[in-house]
C-alpha cells in the first residue's frame, strides 16, 4: 500500500515536455514564438524553464526559475527580445516568444522545464530566412581590356551564392565573393566581374533562391554612355538606358542562389549618373 502511494505520487510530477516535429520558420525581422509544452497540462508556474542555444559556450537564451525571469547570464545579443507567456504557464505552455528575429538566432534551440522530483526537455530548430535588397550593379571603369562591374546586394539569409552570367546562361569568370554581416546578422554578398562589350542592347539580371524561385532585374547598358557616365551606377529601378540610341550594350546576368521565398522585380530604371 505504501509502495503504490509513493508511485503514484511520483508519476505525478513526471511529464514530457513536446515541442514542433518541423523546423520553425522565421523572417528576420519579425517576432517568432518557439513552440513548447508539458504532457499531461500540468502548471508549470512553479517549475523552472530554461531555454538554450545548443552547441554555445555561454547558451543561455531565457530563464525563469522561483516563479520570475532571472536572465542577468543571458546571451546579450537576446536582452529585451525574450519572453514566455505567463498567463499560459498555468497551462502548461512553456513557448519563448523572442522579438525581432535576427540572422544569428538561426539553429538549435533546448527548451528544459525542471521540478524538484524531475526534468525533461526538448529540441526546437529555428531556420531564419531573410531576401535581400534588389542587387545593384555599379560600373568601376574599363579594366583588363573589358568593364569592370561590381554586384551587390545587402539583407540576405541564409549566405547567397553570386554567380555572374552572360544572357545566354553562361557563367563568366569573376572574382571571389566578399561576404560580410550586419548588426542583424544578415549576409552582405558583393562580386566583381570583367565584360566585353557585346552587339545585343538588353539583359537581365537574376538573382535566384533554390527551389525555382528568383528575383529578376532586367539590365540594358549603353557602352557609349560609359564614357560620358564613368560613375554611372545600375540601380534596378528603369529599363531605359542612361542614353538613349547610343552603341552597343553590356548585358551581364548577376545571379544569388541561396533558399527563401519568392520575389520578382521587373520594369526597374537600370541607370543613374553619379
């Protein structure tokens, strides 16, 4: 009889706690709630909920322990942006709500709720997704024997890949890809390339998201207007050429491959005088 009593009062503080079977999707930028929850609904006001980064030195996310949150060893980057729910704590709802999601808060995330008698814990992946800027085009000066152009675009996650391409698809030699971050922790992605002039008069520049989706800038560069426009920067915001009717045109494909959602642009100015 006293055994059976001692069981049942254990299996009362024990649960599992649950968290989403898929990865969450979250837009930088914006808030996102991590889902996670005790089975059976038992209140988890008294409990202490802790949530990690997984594979961190210092992974402390957010903390809440003698029925308030204690983050004074939070990950600074995460100060002010956490938060659970604490009407839904009676529920059993342990979620973390974090705000303005930046391109570092992408990967694994530990959700571990502890009662004096037993713990348990859950892992939640977090994969953040940002499209970047419409690429710019800018034209540095004749070099090497052709045009050197730099492509550049800002905002990006995950990392891009750039790839420069003539308008038939084929790929053209450029240089290394200069990839820097911004406080958000989003990808700054620049490459430069070397054209000849060519007798076609339009192009278009691509950049692509795996999975089919892509952003289009169409992009027509009057080479004689080189000369008079040695500043001259792309900008996608008209298809009309810096000059009008004047000689042969670059036509040059610029090309991101990273994996997002879709976004199209066409009918954008392509140049500007600088």
């Amino acid at each position: 009889f006293v055994l059976s009593l001692l069981q049942k009062s254990l299996c009362v503080y024990r649960f599992e706690v649950l968290g989403p079977a898929q990865p969450v999707v979250a837009v930088a930028g914006e808030d996102v709630v991590l889902p996670c929850y005790i089975k059976p609904n038992i209140s988890a006001v008294d409990l202490s909920i802790e949530w990690f980064r997984v594979h961190s030195e210092d992974p402390l996310v957010h903390l809440y322990r003698d029925h308030e949150d204690r983050n004074e060893k939070q990950i600074p980057s995460y100060s002010e942006r956490t938060s659970l729910f604490p009407e839904e704590l009676r529920n059993g709802n342990t979620s973390l709500k974090v705000k303005n999601v930046r391109g570092s808060d992408n990967g694994q995330y530990k959700c571990l709720v502890q009662s004096a008698e037993w713990y348990d814990d859950s892992y939640i992946n977090v994969h953040i997704k940002a499209i970047g800027t419409q690429p710019m085009i800018s034209i540095e000066g004749y070099k090497e024997g052709g045009i050197s152009l730099v492509c550049e675009s800002k905002g990006w996650y995950p990392q891009p890949q750039v790839v420069w391409m003539d308008s038939e698809g084929h790929k053209l030699p450029a240089g290394h890809t200069e990839t820097y971050t911004d406080s958000m922790g989003l990808f700054i992605v620049r490459r430069r390339v070397i054209v000849q002039e060519t007798k076609t008069n339009s192009g278009f520049g691509r950049v692509l998201l795996s999975g089919g989706s892509e952003i289009s800038v169409l992009l027509g560069v009057p080479c004689d207007g080189l000369a008079t426009h040695p500043g001259c920067v792309l900008s996608p915001s008209s298809l009309m050429p810096c000059v009008a009717g004047l000689g042969s045109c670059l036509v040059t494909l610029c090309v991101f491959m990273p994996t997002g959602v879709t976004a199209e642009f066409h009918n954008v100015p392509v140049c500007s005088s600088s």
